[in-house]
C-alpha cells in the first residue's frame, strides 16, 4: 500500500506533464514526448519501492532528469517554465524516504550523491535568464530540503504525540490509585464499623431470642436476627465488591473478593414482595423473561433491594395506581423496570428523603451498570437498572 501513493501521484504527474507539453508546444516531438512519459512512469515504479531501496531509489531523479533534459528542446523548455511538475515532487519524496529509511551510511551517502548529481545536472543544463547560479541551485535544492524538512518534522509531530499521550495514561493511573485507595478506605470503614454494630445488635437478638418468656418477644428477637445476619452477608459482599481491584485496559487484571458465588434467580422473592404489596396497589402486574437459571448472589439481592424500593415508592406517592415489574435475565446482563401512574394527594408523599434512591443508584453503579429514576414522556414514573451478570466496578468498567 505504500508503495502505490507515490506511484500514484508521480504516474498522474507523468500524464499530466506530457499533456501540458502537448498543448503548449503544439510543434514539438511526439516521440521526445513519448519517450519523456515512459521514463517518468519508469522513474515512478521505481521511485514506489524507495523506502525498501532508498539508496538505489535516490539515483532515479538524476538518471530520469538527465535523459529528460537530453531528449529534447521540450522538455527543457517544459522544465525552464517550471510546467515539469514531475522532478520537483519526485526529489521530494525520494528526500524524504532516505532520510526515514536509510539505515546504514552507505545508503545515506550513495542516495544523496544521487540526488546531489540531479541538483548540479539541472543546474548546468539549466540556468535561469539574467538569474545568478546559485538561484537555479537553490530552485533544484528546495524540493530536496522540503522533502527532508518534512521527514524530520513529521516523527518530532508523532514523539510530542505519544508523550503527550503517555502523560494522560500516567495521569490515569495516578487518578486510579488514588480512587482504590478511597474505595479501599470505604471498605475498611464499612467492614470495622458497620460490622461491629449489627453484630452487636445480632447478638442481642439471639440474647432475647433465646431468654425471653414471652414468645411473640422471642420471635421478633429471631427475626431481628436473621435480619442482622442478613445485612452482615450483604454488606460483606459489597465490601467484596469496593475492593474489587478495576480490570486493566486489555482486559486482564486481578480481581479479589469478588461476589461470584451463583444463585437462583430470586423470582419468587420478588412476586412474594408484589403479592404482599396487593393491598395497597391491587393493580400490580410482573413480567419475566429470563435467559440464565442462575445470577450471582450480589446481584440476586440487588434485584430483590430494587423491587423493595420501588413498591416502597409505590406505597408512599402512588398507592391504588397501577404498577408493572418487569425482569429480564439475559445471558451477560440483567435489566429491571418498574413503572407507574403517578398520584397525587398521598399523606406519606412528602416524607421521603431520596436516600433510598440515591443509595440503590450507587448500588448499581458499583456493579457496573445503569440506575434511572425519573418521570418517562408519558408521564409515568420509572423505575430502571441494568447491570452485568458479572458484578464489574464502574471505575474498571470505564478503563
């Protein structure tokens, strides 16, 4: 492919250079012009595999330039008026292939002298009316220098473009540390305090549980109980999942504490929920379509978590409206959504605080996917998450 730019644009020069001689000398020699044209595609061919020969690719302007100016008055007259568009673009590119592409003197040396032979060739044959020699010498030499200014030029553009671009990733890298090192903080919090209380309160509960006379007293005591061992599970889990270390960006990188552990899909947990929830809201439909048998554990709760909010929401701003739950398992993702008719009037309608939503938004985030929580274009309220199978971090999930 590379070799077929220059080709290409020294074979279209070619062309268009014996055309212009053809229609500006009208009495010249076909022949010469001919001529002229095969050893300027000749020239081209050669001049496409420069940056595999670039010592032999730097004698073919002074050979092709000689035998030009030698074929006949047309040429030169072509060249005198500066119509010969072919050299000046030809010496360039060789310029700039020896400079980029040769690897030892000798190449350096023998592609320059080549070029050097064409500079004092034209300079010779040619010379400028009434113009000192060293202005033809500087007119054969541009082409030459802007073809070696541009080869030095561009790799400085590109060395200034990976640094730039290895400071961004060092910046990365750095703004990565510091945010596992707050999410490592947050874990530790979570787990020294948190952990400490309820396993307190858990205590407690089986205290009462298993000392109480009365027996509704030791049955709430057990179910305190379970609750607290409940949320010390859960808890343990998202821990898990802060100090979850972010995948690399080629998509390898350890992962630790990761809540992998596979559990049913916690249908039944959620139509119990919508089913005690008939009381308030009696229109409360649930769809599933499910993929995959089974989810991770962290990812069961949070399903379970999401359907708790939205019919608390549902029980506190719309109550007696119309509900739909809807649960999709796919194969890599999971999606929820819970929509409903908004009300106005609820006594309970102004208690709440958003904690709950904005808690839940964080929940998914941590797990790489989705949160929405607003009113759609029709008016109803949605409730919405998506999220992998696979718990993934948002920070690693953005590398």
């Amino acid at each position: 492919m590379k070799e077929r730019i220059p080709f290409g644009i020294l074979s279209v020069l070619a062309v268009a250079d014996t055309l212009f001689g053809t229609l500006v000398l009208p009495g010249g020699n076909t022949d010469a012009l001919v001529a002229g044209f095969v050893l300027q595609m000749l020239g081209a061919v050669l001049i496409g595999f420069s940056d595999r020969l670039p010592a032999a690719a730097g004698t073919v302007p002074f050979i092709v330039g000689t035998l030009l100016l030698a074929l006949g008055p047309e040429w030169r007259e072509l060249y005198s008026q500066g119509a010969l568009l072919w050299m000046p673009v030809s010496t360039a590119i060789v310029s700039a292939n020896l400079v980029r592409f040769a690897s030892r003197p000798a190449q350096f040396v023998t592609g320059a002298a080549g070029l050097t032979c064409w500079v004092i060739s034209a300079s010779v044959s040619m010379t400028i009316d009434g113009a000192p020699v060293i202005i033809t010498v500087l007119a054969a030499s541009a082409p030459i220098l802007a073809g070696a200014c541009v080869s030095l030029v561009l790799p400085l553009r590109r060395a200034q473009h990976d640094q730039l671009h290895r400071a961004r990733q060092e910046r990365e890298l750095a703004d990565e540390k510091i945010r596992r090192a707050e999410r490592e903080k947050l874990a530790e919090e979570l787990h020294d305090t948190v952990t400490h209380h309820v396993t307190l309160l858990v205590m407690q509960a089986n205290v009462i549980a298993a000392t109480a006379p009365d027996t509704d007293l030791r049955g709430i005591a057990a179910t305190m109980g379970d609750t607290g061992r409940s949320a010390l599970e859960e808890l343990r889990e998202f821990v898990g999942v802060l100090r979850q270390t972010p995948a690399t960006p080629d998509g390898s990188g350890e992962q630790r504490d990761t809540p992998s552990k596979q559990v049913e899909i916690p249908t039944e947990a959620i139509r119990e929920l919508v089913e005690k929830s008939r009381h308030v809201a009696p229109s409360i439909e649930l769809a599933t379509d499910a993929h995959s048998t089974t989810v991770t554990e962290v990812v069961a709760r949070t399903l379970v978590r999401l359907t708790q909010e939205g019919l608390t929401n549902l029980h506190k701003h719309a109550p007696g409206t119309r509900a739909f739950v809807t649960l999709v398992v796919g194969h890599d993702s999971v999606r929820f959504e819970m929509r409903n008719e908004v009300a106005t009037g609820s006594s309970l309608a102004t208690t709440g605080s958003g904690n709950g939503l904005s808690a839940l938004a964080r929940r998914v985030e941590l797990l790489g996917g989705r949160f929405h929580a607003d009113c759609d274009e029709t008016g109803e309220f949605v409730l919405s998450a998506q999220f992998p199978q696979q718990p993934v971090s948002r920070e690693g999930a953005s590398q």
